[in-house]
C-alpha cells in the first residue's frame, strides 16, 4: 500500500527533471528554488510537475490510486462527523437571542400608558416636583398633628374646670368639635364628647331622684346642643317623661285621699276621691296606691251598707250597695250584703208600692201641675226615667228594678241624672260625662243615650261612631217603649235617632213626627229641633215664620241654642 509522497521523493523527482532538463537548452532566467523553505500549496499540490518526470501527468484520485477505497470511505465519514460537532451555529443562535428581546421589549411596552404631555418634561424636573409635594404634604401633616395635640390639651383642662359646653367656642365641647373638623375620624375626640354626654346623663338621672326637674331640663338642653339624635339625649328624654308621668299620678293620688278625707267619696263631679283614683290608673294602670284607693271607696260603701242592714235601715243599705256595684261590681262583700238586703225584700218591696201609688207630677207649659203628665223641662227627671234597662249578667237575681230601688238612691240617682243633662245643654261636657257615666254603667237609659251623643260629636269624649251606636243599640228598646208611652224625652231623642240615621234608617218625616209629640208637651230639646226642621225644609215645607214660633218657645224656657237661633235669623 502506497503512502502519500515525502520530502524525499519530490527531491529526487525534481533532481531526475533537472538532468532530463539538463541536454534542452539553459533559459536565461531560472527559477531559484529554496527547498528548506516550506514550499506553498500550489507548487507542493497543484503545481505543473509536468516537467518532473517523465511519467504521465495524473489527477489527485490516480495519484493515491493504491489507497484502499474503504479508507475514503472511513475517513468522509469521520470528516463529515467533525463537520456536524464543530461547525458553527452563531446565526441561529443570535436570531433567538434577538427575537426574545424583541418580545420581552414589546411586553413591556404594552404594559406602560403613554403620558401625554403638552411640554416635555425631564426625569429630573418630575422628581424635583414630585419631592416638593410630598414635604408640603408631610409639613401639613405635622402642622394638623401639632393643632390636634393643642386641642386636646384645651378641651381637658376645660372639662377639668367643668366648662363642657358652655362658652361655646371656648369650652370643651367646642375643643373636640375643631379637632373633628380637622380629623372627622379622630378617636379621642368622639370619645370625649362621649364622656360629656354621659357627664350629662347622669346629672339628669340625679336631679330627677332628687324631684329637681329644672335641673333635669337643664342637663336635658345641653344634651340636646350635643347632639338630638344621640342615645344620651334619647334616654334622659324618656326618663324626664315617666317621671312627669309619675308625678301627676302622684298628684292625683294626693287630691284623692285629700277629697277622701272630707268625705267627698263620688261628688262633686270631678272633684272626688273616685274621679282621681280613675285618672291615676288611666296614667298608670299597674299603680297600686290607686287600685288601692279604688278598692277602699268601694270598701266604705260596704261598710256603710253593713252599717244599715245592721241599724235596720235597709233603704240606707240598698242605696250604698248600688254605688258599689258601680265602683266595684265584683267585689266580694256584694253578696254578702245582698244576701242580708234578702231578708228585708218584704218590707222594702211594700214601701216601694206605696210610692208607686201616687201619682207623679210634672210641670206643664203654663207651669200648673198636671197629675200624670210628663215633664216638660229638661232639669226635671221623673222616677221612672231612671229604670234600667240592662243587668249584669252574673247576678241577674239581683236587678235594680224600681221595686229594689230604695228611694234614697233613687232620689240620689234623680240628682245625678239632672245635674249631668244640665251640665251637657251648658257646655260642660266633662262634668255631664263624670254625672252621666255611673247611670249608664247602671243602664238608665237616658244617661245611656246622652253618652251616645257625646261620643258621636267628638263632646266630652274622642269623637267614635262605633261606640255611639254601641250605646244607642243598648238604650234603643227603653227609648222606643218611653216615646210609646209619651215621655216628651223619649220621643225627642227618637226622633234625633231619625233625623241623624243613627242606629234607625235616616227618615226626616219620622223625626218631625216624634219632634212635634214632644214639643206639643212643652220639651224645649224638641221644639229647638222643630223649628230647624222648619227653617231647612226637612220632613216638612220650609217655613221662616213657622220655624221662628218654635225658637221663641224654646227661648222662653231658656233653651240657648233656640236663642242662637233667633239671633242668626235676626230677631230679638
């Protein structure tokens, strides 16, 4: 196997063209050639040796012919593995590099708002600005903090010295109000108007223990220039109010046991001892001293009838039984009492009798008696007037009819019905209620009715169409039966019913119907309402002249309302 040729062989082929050119002839210029120099590529490899040797010129593949074709092979392939590992990748390589910072550059772009600027300003000049503001800023904090520090300083001493609202400005309160204006959310600030109003809560509770309502009100009003709406102000508010409350409960009880001590017990209207134990409990329905004030009237009334039944007077007895049924109807001496007034039934039933044998007289409108006819006034009352017209349900046995009714009661219930009619045509509509009540607990009918009035004009009482017609419902059959019989008031206030379609379906003709039975009889009450029906053509055919004869005669008994009448149509 041939190798690649040496040193040697190149000289000895160039020694051998030297003397083969040795016989041409000498050129005048030959080349000088320098073998210890390292010869160049092209004269080593691609040099024309044409003239070396004689043999004939081959190529590169003839001249390592004797090479073995599977060392080609073996060596191309080991060429082509080291071309693979160290050729270079730099291009690649870079393009990566440079398009991941294209992406990170374009990402953080995307990410930052443009700032649009009418000039341009430097880095350095924002900064500058930028650091001015926030000093400015932290200076003005410093200067609020060191404001806030002297106002809390102020409102303590202030409140020290008891100054908690008053000098306006130079008092505590106004201290931690200037604070609140500087920092609404300063902590103690709220707290120290918190304390004020408690300061002031508490006084308020003191003065009112001690009965000093000034002062109460006094704490009531600086509460109220802290603030109306805080719990404080609230609180004190309410507690000021039960105890006004209580203090009229305790008046009333006063006047109670006052008006008890003289014995005024029931009368005089709106002055006794069981009007002010009524309008205590309706203060204060849990009050024991009224219930028990209540319960010792009711107690009295007992004892007195105890009293009676003992000394033989039964007549005494009923009566004050009766005005315990009205105070208290379940008290539990009634049927003891009613149980001894049992034994006597013969004898009072005997007097009764005889009372009712002689005849009533009444006053006609000539004023001479007349036997058996009904009264023509309105402070007049006849016996029969006061007969009741309901029970109590759970002593039926017991009715206070006019055979039960002793005549002291009966005259004492006479009393009572006449001074509350009088008391209601003059106006005084909270006497007449006190007067009317207790008879038509007890079912007078004519009480019963004139409370149904007054409940239905709002007179006396809370103006109340369902209570009226309650009470007319309960007086109706008693007032229909009267008007049969003639009584010139039942016929009066049946025709009212009619007039004013209470209860009875409106019906004018029906009212001048029981309007003119009454006023024939002389009763004031109806020849009023006659001569309205006249001069507004209800029921009848209007007459000025017709309804003027009515007022005049109504007048003339001292009807006011007739002579208010006369005077808006102009006559004297």
């Amino acid at each position: 196997m041939s190798s690649t040729p040496s040193r040697s062989e190149i000289e000895t082929a160039l020694s051998g063209r030297t003397k083969r050119q040795a016989n041409k002839p000498r050129r005048s210029a030959q080349p000088n050639f320098d073998l210890d120099a390292p010869p160049r590529r092209q004269q080593v490899i691609g040099g024309d040796l044409t003239g070396v040797t004689n043999r004939p010129k081959r190529g590169l593949f003839s001249r390592y012919s004797n090479v073995s074709f599977s060392y080609w092979i073996a060596g191309a392939i080991v060429l082509l593995i080291l071309l693979a590992f160290f050729w270079p990748k730099g291009g690649e390589s870079t393009r990566e590099v440079v398009e991941a910072e294209a992406k990170i550059r374009n990402e953080l772009d995307s990410s930052i708002e443009p700032i649009e600027l009418d000039t341009p300003i430097s880095d350095q000049n924002f900064t500058r600005e930028s650091d001015i503001e926030r000093a400015n800023d932290y200076r003005e904090q410093d200067t609020q903090e060191q404001q806030i520090q002297e106002l809390l300083q102020a409102a303590e001493a202030l409140a020290t010295q008891g100054k908690y609202t008053e000098p306006v400005q130079e008092s505590a309160l106004g201290k931690y109000r200037a604070i609140q204006k500087i920092d609404p959310k300063n902590v103690a600030a709220k707290q120290g108007i918190d304390y004020i109003s408690g300061r002031f809560l508490a006084a308020g509770y003191a003065a009112l223990e001690s009965d000093k309502e000034k002062l109460a009100r006094d704490s009531l009003s600086r509460l109220a220039s802290i603030s109306r709406e805080s719990a404080e102000y609230q609180e004190l508010s309410l507690a000021l109010e039960n105890w006004q409350a209580a203090q009229k409960v305790n008046d009333l009880i006063a006047q109670a046991k006052t008006a008890f001590a003289k014995d005024a017990l029931i009368l005089p209207a709106r002055k006794n001892a069981l009007y002010f134990y009524r309008q205590a409990l309706a203060l204060d329905e849990t009050n024991e001293q009224a219930a028990a004030g209540l319960q010792e009237v009711a107690d009295t009334y007992i004892q007195r009838a105890n009293d009676a039944v003992l000394a033989g007077q039964y007549q005494t007895a009923a009566a004050h039984l009766a005005t315990v049924t009205v105070i208290d109807p379940d008290h539990a001496s009634i049927d003891l009492i009613e149980a001894m007034m049992e034994r006597a039934k013969p004898i009072v039933e005997s007097t009764q009798t005889a009372s009712e044998e002689t005849p009533t007289t009444s006053t006609s409108e000539s004023g001479s008696a007349t036997p058996s006819q009904p009264s023509t006034n309105t402070d007049s009352v006849a016996a029969n007037d006061l007969e009741p017209q309901t029970t109590r349900p759970e002593r039926a046995n017991t009715e206070r009819t006019p055979s039960r009714q002793s005549s002291e009661q009966a005259d004492f219930d006479r009393q009572y019905l006449k001074e509350g009619l009088d008391a209601y045509y003059k106006g005084e509509y909270d006497t007449a209620a006190a007067l009317l009540q207790p008879l038509a607990d007890k079912g007078v009918a004519r009480a019963q009715f004139r409370l149904a009035y007054m409940h239905y004009l709002g007179r006396g009482f809370t103006q109340d169409r369902r209570e009226a017609d309650r009470r007319i419902r309960a007086a109706l059959p008693a007032i229909r039966k009267f008007a049969a019989e003639g009584r010139a008031w039942a016929q009066s206030d049946l025709g009212s019913l009619y007039e004013d379609g209470l209860v009875l379906p409106r019906d004018f003709g029906e009212a001048v119907y029981w309007y003119r039975s009454s006023a024939e009889q002389g009763y004031p009450g109806a020849q009023t309402n006659l001569g309205f029906m006249y001069a507004r053509g209800l029921g009848v055919t209007a007459s000025r002249r017709t309804a003027i004869q009515w007022f005049q005669r109504a007048a003339k008994q001292g009807d006011n309302v007739a002579i208010r009448n006369l005077e808006a149509l102009g006559v004297n």
